[in-house]
C-alpha cells in the first residue's frame, strides 16, 4: 500500500483509526485513544471513524489553514518550513511518543509509532 502522509507528518496508511472499518475495530481504536488520552472518554464509532485528513476537517495544528493560506499543498512546500506550527507539533509529538510508551502494549506501541512518531521523517518527504 502507498504511504499517505499527512499534513502534519502523520502516516495514514499506518494509522490504527484509519484503518479500521469493521464496529469491532472501531470500537478497539476508540478505546485506545481514551487510554493514550486523545479521547476523554470512548467515543462513538461514527466520531472515531476517519478517512483521513481534508479541508473540511479541524486540524489540531492549524495546518490545513495554514497551507490553505500560504498557497502550499505540503508544509515542507512553504517558504517557512519548517516553521514555529510545526515545531510546537513535533515538541506534542514527543510528550505523545512518552505516554504511549508508558500506557500501550509493545504491539500498540509499534503500530502508533509507525502512525504517528515518525513525523519528522515523513514530513520531509
């Protein structure tokens, strides 16, 4: 399957919420998102459901209308890349990468770093 990297470096085609489309998996991801703290309860399957990022979305980082606003399809696309959005994202970044080590599985923990801690990497791209 070809990489899909989002906005802000996430990989989708990784991502445990983008993949899930069966109720079981959804409910499974929604459960694992309250665990990490990404959820302040377990949500409904329709809220955790994702097709992954689009112009109609809230993005957690304002990258979507940054991008929108600096003419840029990618951040890596702008003039200022990488910029002070995307610094105060990767800085999330690492506090996340630190809770998922400490509450998640091996297993959890590898499919969320493939996701979503790689950013920087994929960011470049």
């Amino acid at each position: 399957m070809k990489e899909k990297i989002a906005l802000c470096g996430d990989n989708c085609t990784e991502c445990p919420r983008y993949n899930a489309h069966t109720e079981e998996e959804l409910k499974a991801v929604a459960k694992l998102w309250h665990k990490i703290g990404w959820r302040e309860c377990v949500v409904s399957n329709e809220e955790i459901a994702c097709s992954g990022c689009s112009l109609h979305k809230q993005c957690t980082y304002q990258l979507v209308d940054c991008t929108r606003e600096h003419s840029v399809y990618k951040c890596n696309q702008c003039d200022e890349f990488p910029c002070g959005k995307i610094n105060t994202m990767l800085e999330r970044s690492i506090e996340y990468k630190k809770k998922c080590k400490e509450v998640c599985s091996e297993q959890e923990y590898i499919i969320l770093e493939k996701a979503f801690f790689e950013k920087e990497n994929n960011l470049k791209k």
